[in-house]
C-alpha cells in the first residue's frame, strides 16, 4: 500500500470516528430540544430547527459537488493511465498496467474522502456549536 493510500485512509476513519461521535451528541441535543419546545415555538427553536434543515442540505449538496468533481478529475487521471497500460507491453512491461490497478484503488478513496468532507464539517462544527448552547 502507497503512503497516499495510507495517508488517505487515515483521513477517512479519522472523519468517520469524529462523526461517529459528533453525531449522537447534535441528535441528543436537538431531539431535547424539541421534547422541550412548546407548541408555540420560540424564535430561537424555530431558527435552530430551521437551520437543521438547511444544514443537511446544503452539506449533502456540496457532498455530492465534491465527488462529482473529484469523479471528473479521477477520470482524466484513469484514461491517460489506460491509454499508457495499453501499450506497457511495447514500453517495457507490466510497470503500467499495475500503475493503473493502483490508481483505480486511490481514485475509490480519494472520492470517498472529498464527499465525507463537507459532511464532516458540519456534523462536527454543530457539534461543537450545540455543547456550548444551552437548552433552555
């Protein structure tokens, strides 16, 4: 395995094991808060609420954005290295075509990286954000 691989993986558990925590603590805190809520909401609920919903939009959008962009950059990348391991045989050996297996194993990663970004960064900066918020 590549150092880039590995570096790569590392990045994605490191997301997964930040959200695996952020993530019961936003859901905790905004499910007490609408245990708590009135039948009148308070402007401060109604904007917490309102932005939540704005929220997951708007980081599933830019999820979608960032593999879609990053699936377009992959592409470019996984062509040049298949026309090159189509012809490896005449250039010296099979140093291409196992280029081209490693490319297609980081290109799945990187991918997988660029959409759990922006994911990430808003479970995690919500989590931060609603420890310091009281309920009340």
């Amino acid at each position: 395995m590549s150092a880039r691989q590995t570096r790569t993986i590392q990045s994605i558990n490191k997301k997964n094991v930040e959200l695996a925590l952020a993530v019961p603590q936003v859901m905790a805190h905004r499910l007490t808060r609408m245990a708590l809520a009135d039948q009148n909401l308070s402007s401060r609920d109604r904007k917490e609420f309102n932005q939540m919903s704005h929220e997951k939009l708007t980081a599933f959008n830019a999820s979608w954005q960032a593999m879609f962009m990053q699936t377009m950059h992959v592409n470019q990348m996984l062509c040049t290295s298949f026309i090159r391991a189509m012809w490896s045989p005449w250039w010296g050996g099979q140093s291409a075509a196992n280029a081209f297996s490693s490319q297609l194993n980081n290109a799945a990663l990187s991918i997988m990286d660029k959409g759990l970004a922006p994911v990430h960064r808003t479970a995690t900066a919500n989590a931060k954000r609603l420890a310091k918020t009281k309920l009340r």
